[in-house]
C-alpha cells in the first residue's frame, strides 16, 4: 500500500518536472555575482509526507543557497524566543506590495509595519535575536538544522560575494535601526543575515522544512518540536500574504498555498497537515521567484487538492 502511494508521488513528481523542463523563462540573479555562476539547467522538485518520507526527482542533490526562505525560519526562531508581540510591534506582519529589498517600504512606513519576509523586516528580525553575534549565529544554525533534519553547510563564496554587493541592504538596516526596529549594530544585523542566506540546501532539505511547518511545528523525521503549532500559524499567515513578494497575491490566486521563495532558485510550498513540497531552479521573474519551480508545484498542489480555499 505503502509502495502504491509512494509511487504515486514520484510518479507525480517526474511528470510536473517532465512538464516544465523545457521552460527557459526568466533569468538567474544576478545582482549577488555568485549566484549568476549557477547553470540554469538544474531542476528539482521535492515532497515530504506527514511521516518525514522525502519523494524527490530531478536534480534533488544538488546543493544552493537558501537564501530567503532562512527569513521563514528566523522569524520562527525569534516567535520561539521573544513572541508574536514583538515581531508585529517592531517589525510588522503586512505585505509591502513592493520589491524585496525597497527602500520605499521602509521610508514610507518609517521602518514599522514591514513583514519579516522582505529584506528590510529579515535583517530587523535578525537583529531581534537575543545574544552576542556568535550567540545569535548559534542559534540560527540550531534553528535551521532543526528544522532540515541536518546541520547545513554555509558557501563562503556565496557569503562573499553577496557582502561585496550588499550596499542596499546594508542601507536598509541602517534606516531599520535608525527607526528603533532593532537594537543590534546594523551592519553585523545585515553580515549575520548575509551568512543565513549563504547556508546550503538541496531540494530535499527545502521538503523537510516545509514538511516540518506543514506538521505543526513538529519535524516529520526527527520528531523534534521545532516551534509552537500557535506560532506555526502565524509563520503560515506571512508566507501567504507575503512570501512571493510583490507577487503574493497572484500566486495565493493560483496556488492557494503558503509559500516562500529564494533568489537561489529555491522554493517551499506548505499544505497545512498535509504536505510540505519544495522545487529548485535557478531562473527567477522579476519578482524573484523560480519560475519553474512555482509552475511545477502549482502542478503538483493541484493534483493533490490542495489548496486552503477548497
Ligand atoms: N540574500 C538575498 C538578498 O538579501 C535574499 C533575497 C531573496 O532570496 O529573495 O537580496
């Protein structure tokens, strides 16, 4: 029965990766010059089920960076740490509506009511953390292994590169910091978000974060509670309203799921109770998101019925 199932799913899998390998739309990033290096080829799609069963297809060992979908895991961390008050007081829980690293948000706000998935509300939500900095990387780390089921590797190249190149986020913390979001020295804030950004993933690691988040906090694998069902919500909510940017609300038409994506070309979508699924593909659109990564889970969840509005 098992088996059947199991079949089922890969089956699934290889025919959403079938169908979209031939799309070339879109373009990797390329404002981090590491990230423009990556062939653009590579494809990958995952699926973890309620007992911590990985199904992947494609390219599933190949390591990226996260990137942004770490933004999902330290807000969990800091919900962990300090509460849900504090994240919606000093940093927000709204969707922009703006690209992810605008300065406007943050002007036009006066560094309130951002989210902590877009840059400006993830390096506050870094700073927000408790501790010394190597304190507060500790616990990044912690927290992200938990939740992949494996401590994750950080690509000191990618690191570098991106802190070569980082001259708008930096600006962005600042203004953060000067609008009392955090208190933390704003440029190791933005090295500390630099380093979560640059931790390696593969596609498989991506499922099982999605997988712990669609099982209540609780990682389907390891069986360790990684964060309050309570907060959980919360962590789904942002995702939802905010998790493909500027492009949240189109994508929640279409896909009826929370999601987060990365400009590594990773991507995690979360069916609440039921599944986590998570796709690697470097070519990104404009607001950041692989695009054959979203077209193959959209795919996927659809097969499956899963959607919050059905
Ligand atoms: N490290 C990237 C940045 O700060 C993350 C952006 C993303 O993945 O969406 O620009």
């Amino acid at each position: 029965m098992g088996d059947i199932r199991s079949r089922g799913l890969n089956a699934l899998l290889l025919a959403a990766l079938k169908a979209h390998r031939d799309c070339t739309e879109g373009a990797p990033a390329d404002y981090i010059p590491a990230l423009a290096q990556v062939n653009p080829e590579l494809f990958a799609l995952a699926l973890c089920t309620p007992d911590g069963v990985v199904h992947a297809v494609g390219d599933a060992d190949h390591p990226f960076s996260i990137q942004s979908i770490s933004k999902v895991l330290t807000l969990a961390l800091v919900l962990r740490e300090s509460g849900a008050d504090l994240v919606i007081e000093r940093v927000g829980v709204n969707p922009t509506g703006r690209r992810f690293n605008s300065i406007e948000a943050v002007e036009e706000n006066c560094g309130r009511d951002l989210n902590p998935l877009v840059n400006a509300g993830a390096i506050a939500t870094v700073g927000l953390v408790e501790g010394t900095a190597a304190e507060v990387w500790a616990k990044i780390a912690a927290t992200h292994a938990g939740f992949a089921g494996r401590a994750l590797p950080v690509d000191e190249a990618i690191f570098a590169s991106e802190m070569e190149a980082n001259g708008r986020n930096r600006a962005v913390a600042h203004l953060m910091r000067s609008y009392g979001a955090f208190a933390r020295d704003a440029d190791e804030a933005v090295e500390l978000y630099t380093r979560q950004c640059a931790q390696l993933v593969t596609v498989r690691d991506l499922a099982m974060i999605a997988g712990t988040l669609a099982m209540r906090g609780r990682n389907p694998a390891t069986g360790v509670q990684m964060l309050a069902p309570t907060d959980v919500t919360g962590v789904l909510a942002v995702m939802t309203s905010a998790g493909l940017y500027e492009d949240s609300g189109e994508w929640l038409f279409r896909l009826g799921l929370p999601a987060k994506s990365g400009v590594g070309g990773g991507l995690i979508v979360v069916a609440p109770g039921r599944m986590g699924m998570a796709a690697f593909s470097p070519r990104l659109d404009a607001a950041g998101a692989s695009v054959r990564g979203m077209r193959a889970l959209t795919d996927v969840a659809q097969a499956l019925g899963a959607n919050l509005f059905v």
